[in-house]
C-alpha cells in the first residue's frame, strides 16, 4: 500500500510514515508544496494525506491534482486552523474528509489498513441551495439564502451544500457557521464529498455538545466550584457561585493556590484538593473569604480523568440557592405587582378627575400635583417588578457587531451631556453575532445609563464587542468613580440601589436576560465600572439551567 504524506511538520510527517509502515504500508513523505506535486502526478497512489498549509504550494493545489484520473482510495486533507471559508472550499474537492489536527492517529491507521475497502459513506440530513443532485436522496432544496438559513435555525441538519462562489455566497457561509458553528458547509453533492461531511459534522457537534454540557453544568452548579489543576496546583475554572460565595473577584480566584481557601493554621481543603476521594462526601470546615473573614462550608474533592481535581463547597445555612430564590421572589413580585399596579392606575385616574376640577396654581392643585409624582413612581416601581418577573422569549437572529453596538452607542449619545464621549471597540469589523437584538440592546443600555449617571458631566463611556473562542463577550465601561468594594458583591441583587431613586431591578434585569442566553455577566476590577456579558455561540441549544 503507497500513502503519501505531505507535511512540512517533519515529526508529525515522520511518526506517522513510522506507523504506517509497522503496519506494513510504503509511505513517501515530502516536507513542501512543491516536492509534493511532483510525488502527486508519481501514483498510483492508495492513499494520500497532505497539508493545507505548506511552503512553496499550497496543499489544495495537490489535492486538485490527486483528485484527477487516479485519485487514490483515501484522500484526505490535514489542518490546525483555516477560515470556513478556506475548509468550504476543499470540502468541495473529491476528498474523503478533513483531519483536524490532533486527530486520532488510531482510527486513521485503520481507516487505512492495506486491503481495507472504502468506508460506506451514510448520508445525513442534506440541504441545497438551488436543486439538487439526483445522486442526494432526500435532500431539502431551497431557493434562497434566506431559506437556507431558517432551515438552519429550524432543523438539526447534517451538512448544507452552496455550489455558488460569490462574495454572497462567501458571506452566507459565514452566517451558517455562526448559527451552527459545528455544520459542513461544501460546495460538492458528490457521495464521498457528503458521506465525510456528515460524519465530521455528527462528530463535531457530539464532542461539541458534550463540552457546553460540562461547561453549563459547571457555571450553573448550586454550590461553589473550582476545578483546580497545574503545577502548583492553582485554580483554573470556577462556578458564578463561588464569588457569591466567598466574595473573591475574578482575577482573585484566577490567582488561589490550592492552601488559600483554608482559614489560618488549618490544611482541610488544601488536604481535600491533594488526596481527592473517589465519591462526593461533604467535609464540614471553614472557608476564608475575601478580605479575611471565615465561613462555615461543607466541602468535597473528587479526581477528574484529566487529572484536575473538582472541588465543591457550599454553605452550612441551607440557604436557597441563588436560582431557587430569584425564581421565589418572582412568582410573589408577579402578583403583588398586578395588584398595586392596578390600585394605582385606579388612584392616578381620581386624582386626575379631583385636579381637574381645581382652579390652576392653587395650593391644592399643587399639592396633588405631588401625590399624582408619587403614584407614577409607584407605577414605575410596579412595572419594574412586572419585568422582572415576566419570562424572558428570545428571538434570536444574526446581526452585525458593528453595527448593533454603533445603535446602541447613538442611544447613549443623545442622552449623554457634552463632556460624555461615548465610543465603540469591535477588532473585527466582519463579526456577525447570533443573539436576541432587542433583549442584550436592553441590557446594554442599562448598564450604559448606569455609566451615565455614575460620569455626571464628563468621562468616556466605551462599548466592545469581541469573539473569544466559541463564545461572544460584550463589555461597557466607564472611567468614573467606579463601584465601591464592600457593595460590588451586591450589584445583581434585586432591589439592591445606591440612587435615591433606584428601584434597584435595572442590574438584576440585565443579568436575567443575560442568563436567558444561557450566558454570564460579571462586573472587572476598575478603574471606573466594567461589566463583562459572554454569551455561548448558540443560546437555544443549550439546556436551561
């Protein structure tokens, strides 16, 4: 059997040729583009797998010329990173699939153990754009992109082929992969082309289901987490419970130590974190918190395969857990605010009739003038809590970064004094977000109301948007005073307010329908106050939590 292998990673090109010659192939190894076209028109070829970046040539130039007359049984393409635009355009190729590097080097050498027949490709759920091939059973053909993409959100499709190449189509490729980041887009029906998109679709969104899972799993946890992992042993993830907790910031825990966490002259969690148990069994002991105080905690260890250690801890009154309450106190805000809200609306009503009825400017008139201020405000307190106990609906759609913070940025401005500068960060101008508008608008605007006040007549008032991995992270900050250390614990709390005024729901809203997307929000170490909102790739996928 003769594999060729094009590789400018020399070990990796080697160790592989090594393998696949214990197991009794011939592999030919070339470490650039242009010894690698030559070795490509030297078949018949059984098998080749060749790099999309080399030096020289590039690797879907080679490809090209082994998928003419000849093309070996196994073909396949190897890549770290490429733009979807760049994988669409080899996908579309006559190849068997894309190796992501690392891949499992196993299920490859059996892939391709000499005398092996072709793997049976098992076509998925197919959409077109335009018609069909007869060769596709079964496939959704749709006539527009619009449709395209509603087929997208609407159904769990396995692969979607585009056989244009346009800058239209270029862009709609790009909105696919935000709305399902894990979905094959190829610009070839052929079978063998379908068959390896839909296995690498299923397999990535498996895995990728798997990790936002865990991950929801871990932020959502009732109790406190920390997985803890490294030489030294440091934290390296933790659970929104644990600043609630224990009071410790963001980049506070990002720097504890395995013994930080004990309170002085005592070993119990550090002993915890370095002998884990096999079971989650609660150890009763005392936590230290921020700034030094002591908690009673229950806490419990456990050894992840990876070899990180999970710990667990929470708190020894039985309170409600931070969802059990909100949920609580909005069932009861639901009906008490229905009731005031209509007395109230009866109340403003009279108090209309009865100043009507009095001359203009008398003392009267003047005095309920007054009480009718103090019944809208009511009303608007009402409201609020209507809000805040309504369920949240998300219409999720793909929007321009750029341009949905730019609208939100002009709202600021027409409300903010001379002095006020409000300005806009997104480093990539292309980035298209998938997100509820009209939702995170809301929420954004609230916290940059709150920055208005917090400035008074000057100051700078910043708006980012920026994709961190898979997921989403908007931020507003301000370069005013900031928030107070011993009240930053405190800012989500409903009802919770340092104005006169406050009703004390705006950051408690902001956060729920932040958590609607099944996201996060967390307010940065200053200067000034910075919320940061990261919100998973596809909200509506993930289980609530």
């Amino acid at each position: 059997m003769r594999v060729l292998i094009v590789d400018d990673n020399r070990d990796l090109a080697a160790g592989l040729a090594a393998l696949l010659q214990a197991r009794g192939a011939d592999p030919v190894v070339a470490f650039d583009g242009r010894a690698g076209l030559r070795l490509a028109g030297e078949g018949p070829w059984d098998a080749a797998l060749v790099d999309l970046k080399l030096p020289l040539h590039a690797g879907e130039e080679i490809l090209r010329s082994l998928c003419g007359v000849g093309r070996p049984p196994h073909l396949y393409a190897m890549t770290g990173y490429e733009s979807p635009a760049r994988l669409a355009a080899v996908e579309a190729l006559d190849i068997d699939g894309i190796l992501r590097k690392p891949f499992d080097v196993t299920a490859l050498l059996h892939q391709l153990a000499p005398g092996e027949a072709a793997r049976p490709r098992v076509l998925g759920r197919v959409a077109t754009l335009g018609p069909t091939d007869p060769a596709v059973p079964g496939a959704l053909e749709l006539d527009s992109a619009e449709a395209l993409v509603e087929a997208v959100l609407a159904e769990s499709l396995d692969a979607v082929v585009i056989p244009g190449r346009t800058p239209a189509d270029d862009e709609l490729v790009e909105d696919l992969h935000v709305l399902d980041r894990e979905l094959a887009v190829v610009r070839s029906s052929s079978s063998s082309v379908l068959g390896a998109a839909t296995d690498r679709t299923r397999e990535t969104r498996r895995l990728a289901g798997l990790r936002e899972q865990m991950g929801a799993a871990f932020d959502a946890s009732p109790s406190a987490s920390l997985l803890f992992g490294g030489d030294p042993v440091a934290v390296v993830r933790w659970s929104r419970e644990t600043e609630a907790l224990l009071g410790w910031n963001t980049g506070e825990l990002a720097a504890l130590g395995a013994g930080d966490l004990d309170e002085p002259g005592q070993d119990v969690i550090a002993n915890l974190i370095a002998t884990p148990g096999g079971e989650a069994t609660w150890t009763p002991c005392v936590a230290r918190m921020r700034g030094g105080d002591l908690r009673p905690v229950a806490a419990s260890a456990s050894r992840l395969p990876d070899g990180g250690v999970l710990l667990s801890l929470r708190p020894r009154d039985d309170r409600r857990s931070h969802e059990e309450a909100l949920q609580l106190l909005g069932a009861t805000a639901a009906g008490v605010a229905h009731e005031m809200r209509n007395a109230m609306a009866s109340v403003g009503s009279s108090l209309s009739v009865l100043q009507a009825r009095l001359p203009t400017g008398s003392q009267e008139s003047t005095i309920l003038t007054g009480i009718r201020a103090r019944v809208d405000k009511a009303s608007e307190v009402m409201n609020d809590l209507l809000a805040f106990a309504r369920p949240v609906d998300l219409r999720l759609k793909v929007v321009p970064g750029t341009m949905f913070l730019g609208a939100i940025a002009n709202q600021l401005r027409d409300a903010a004094p001379d002095g006020v500068d409000v300005k806009i960060e997104v480093p990539d101008p292309t980035l298209r977000v998938l997100l509820d508008p009209t939702r995170v608008q809301m929420a954004l605007l609230n916290l940059g109301h709150n920055a208005l006040a917090a400035l008074g007549d000057e100051g700078t008032i910043t708006l980012r948007c920026e994709r961190r991995g898979a997921w989403l992270e908007l931020s507003v900050r301000d370069d005013g005073p900031g928030i107070p250390e011993a009240l930053r614990h405190r800012v989500f709390e409903p009802f919770f307010t340092t104005r006169p005024h406050g009703t004390g729901l705006g950051l408690a809203n902001v956060r729920k329908l932040v958590e609607a997307h099944r996201g996060r929000i967390d307010l940065q170490d200053g200067p000034g106050a910075s919320f940061l909102i990261r919100l998973p790739p596809r909200p509506d996928l993930l289980e609530a939590s």
